[in-house]
C-alpha cells in the first residue's frame, strides 16, 4: 500500500510556507520523514528511506494533542516504535489515513488507533 499525503495537509504546508518565507514549510516536511511512505506484509518504509519490519516493533503508543484553554482534542497520532525508530501515523494528514490504521492493525495482528 502506498501512503500519500492529503490535498488539506500539502494545502497548509504551502500557505505557512508562504507566511514564513519558506522555513515553515521546511519544518513541516521535515516532520514528514517519520511517516510511512510504503506499507506492505513485512513492514513499513518510511519517508526518509528507513525500512522497518512488523517482527522490529517494540512498542505501541497513542498520541493526543489537546486544547491547552478548553481541554478539547484538537489531533492525535499512533506512535510505533522499532528500538529507535520512530514511526508517526497522523491519519488526519494522510489520503488513506483510516486505511492505513486498519492495514497496519491487521499486520501486527493488534487493533490499533490514533490518540
């Protein structure tokens, strides 16, 4: 399964690029690195090249961003960790952001859910 990133999430990048004068925008893809890029039965690639296997994970964990003023949730992500390899799922940010938490759930043989 290939994991593109969304027309929303591109949009936002290029708008605080803009209002940045580019450093932003360069911060936001570097972010980017971290998330899958390739998914299939073995495991995953990432989009700074880094090829992990499902057998390498090591440890599951939900992410929540809140609101600091209200405490409402404003995102969140799954982390999957493979010794010091850090793999970030947002699937608010991704084209195929629910499929690819339900692809990898049935990878690891775990249900697994953002924060």
């Amino acid at each position: 399964m290939n994991v593109h990133i969304s027309g929303s999430y591109k949009m936002i990048t290029w708008m605080i690029g803009f209002f940045t004068l580019g450093i932003g925008a360069i911060g936001m893809w570097w972010s980017t690195r971290c998330w899958p890029q390739h998914l299939d039965a073995q495991g995953m690639t990432l989009r700074n090249g880094k090829r992990v296997a499902w057998s390498e994970l090591t440890d599951i964990k939900r992410v929540t961003v809140v609101n600091q003023h209200g405490g409402g949730r404003i995102t969140g992500r799954l982390q999957l960790h493979f010794g010091k390899i850090v793999a970030r799922i947002v699937p608010q940010s991704l084209a195929e952001g629910h499929a690819v938490i339900d692809y990898i759930s049935q990878c690891i043989g775990q249900e697994v859910d953002a924060g």
